[in-house]
C-alpha cells in the first residue's frame, strides 16, 4: 500500500471537501476509493478536489471532481474555494485558474481570507441542463412532488451552473420540508436525464435568500456553493430578488454577484482541519498533522 498522495481536509461553510494533490502523477482517485474514503468517520466528505496538471495552456490546474458516491462532478464552487486557499498557503499566489469537467473557473483570494469564483454564465435552455423533454419557460417546469391537488414542492425554476439545478421556492421555514425523503425521489426523476441537484429556498428580501440543497451524489449538504448561484439567478429571472444577494445556507453565509456580463462571482470563507496521505487506489490514509 502507497501512502503518496498528499491531502487536507477542508470545508466550505460545513460542505465537507477533501483536496488531494495529483500533480506530477498519471493515476486517479478510482471511485472505490472515494467510497472507502467516505465511509471513514475522519474523512466523510462531499467532494474530493483532486488537484491534476494542467491540460490546457493558461490553467493552473484541472481539477477532478468527485463526490462521496464515486460519481465525478463538473462543479463545486464551495471546493474550488479550499482549492484555492491550499494552494495560495503553498504559493503565496491570490489568483488561479482551473479548468474542470464543466470548464474553466477563475478564483481570488482576497486579503481577509475570503475566497471569490467566477462561476462563468448560467445556462437556462432546457436541453442545456439538461430536461428530458422541452420546457420554453425554465423560470417554473411542471413538476411536483405530493398529491396533485395539494402538492408539497412544485414548480421549480431548473438552471445549469456547470451541473443541473432545480430549484422550488417555499412560503413555509425550508427546515419544515422533509427533504432527506423527497430529495432522493427528485434528483432521480425521470425528467433529469443526468439527474439534478435539488434545493428549497425561502426569499427574504429583495438581497437575501434562505436554501437547503439535497446535492446530486451526496445527499443533504451543509453548502453547495453551485446551488446558491443557480438560487440566485432563478430568483433575479423570476423577479424575486436582485442580482446581488445573501445566501444563507445551513452552514453559513455565501454571498451572490451576478454581474451586467453574466458571470456570477461566489464568495465565501475555508476552513483547514488536517493533513494527511492517502492510497489513491484503495482509500485508506493516514493523518499527518492534528487539528489546528
């Protein structure tokens, strides 16, 4: 067993992320792997970050995604955030650009700590999110969940940030929904052919929004960072809010511009927890440096 990849344990807002350093290697995180790593109580996550060389000219890095089932990811702001805070402590650098699954992220760490990505430009066609069958309105699909005279979700805005969103807006405390029952049932339904990530938001004001996200490959999430930015667009499109606004997820604070050119800059805190080294093929670790 080779203990030679180096990793920290990190979070976004409570969004458990793993970043694992891949650079100078042609293996990969298999997905038993992350499985076994997720199973560990230490090393639960909801991502792993696995930091590759770049592939294309002008990156600093790919980054591989992968969440707590083995199933990859294009995106996951909340991650790209611990990304760069690991790397900025490891190069003294504030400015990185990754590439992903879902393409080219830029991101800055700013002197306080707080890190900023640029999530590039929503996407709100049907078949770019994709849907299984064609809606001209995606501010509100027909959809619902519950008896078809009184459902308890329905009509959700659907965005793709880099991966698929839908999004149902609730009247009632996001906290009185049961969504480790219904999110299951709707990340898989048919109408999501790659299946969706799912979140409940209550608007506040016209500058703030309260969400819970059940996160497609993870389940119920403290922070999705991709899930505040298709929140917030959903909302601008539909009137609800501005296009600057506070997303309160169940982990904290993440704050929405989506700018006049259409990209959306996330910005939020990191957390580091531990180091260690793992085996890239089976998932076992070791820890190398204690809690701060």
């Amino acid at each position: 067993m080779s203990f030679d990849v180096n990793f920290a344990k990190m979070n976004g807002l409570g969004n458990r992320i793993i970043v694992a350093d891949m650079r100078g290697r042609a293996d990969k995180i298999t997905p038993q792997a992350a499985i076994e790593l997720n199973a560990q109580s230490d090393t639960g996550f909801d991502q792993i970050m696995a930091i590759h060389d770049p592939k294309s000219e002008g990156t600093d890095a790919y980054v591989m995604i992968l969440n707590n089932d083995g199933s990859e990811a294009e995106a996951c702001g909340n991650g790209t955030r611990c990304v760069v805070s690991a790397l900025s402590a490891e190069t003294g650098k504030n400015h990185f650009t990754f590439e992903t699954l879902g393409g080219i992220l830029t991101a800055d760490e700013s002197d306080d700590g707080m890190v900023s990505v640029d999530m590039g430009r929503p996407r709100f066609r049907w078949d770019q999110i994709p849907l299984e069958e064609e809606f001209g309105d995606t501010t509100g699909i027909e959809l619902q969940i519950g008896p078809i005279d009184a459902p308890v979700l329905h009509t959700p805005s659907v965005a793709n940030m880099g991966n698929p969103h839908a999004i149902f807006w609730v009247k009632k405390d996001v906290w009185s929904y049961d969504l480790d029952r219904f999110g299951p049932l709707l990340e898989n339904h048919p109408i999501f052919p790659q299946r969706a990530n799912i979140s409940i938001a209550q608007v506040q004001s016209d500058d703030h929004i309260i969400i819970r996200t059940w996160e497609r490959g993870v389940g119920l999430t403290q922070a999705c960072g991709s899930a505040a930015c298709a929140t917030a667009v959903s909302a601008a499109r539909k009137k609800l809010t501005g296009r600057d606004v506070k997303i309160t997820v169940p982990g904290g604070d993440l704050f929405i511009e989506w700018r006049d050119d259409s990209h959306i800059i996330m910005t939020g805190p990191t957390e580091w927890e531990f180091a260690g080294k793992l085996d890239a093929q089976t998932g076992k670790w070791i820890r190398l440096v204690e809690d701060a």
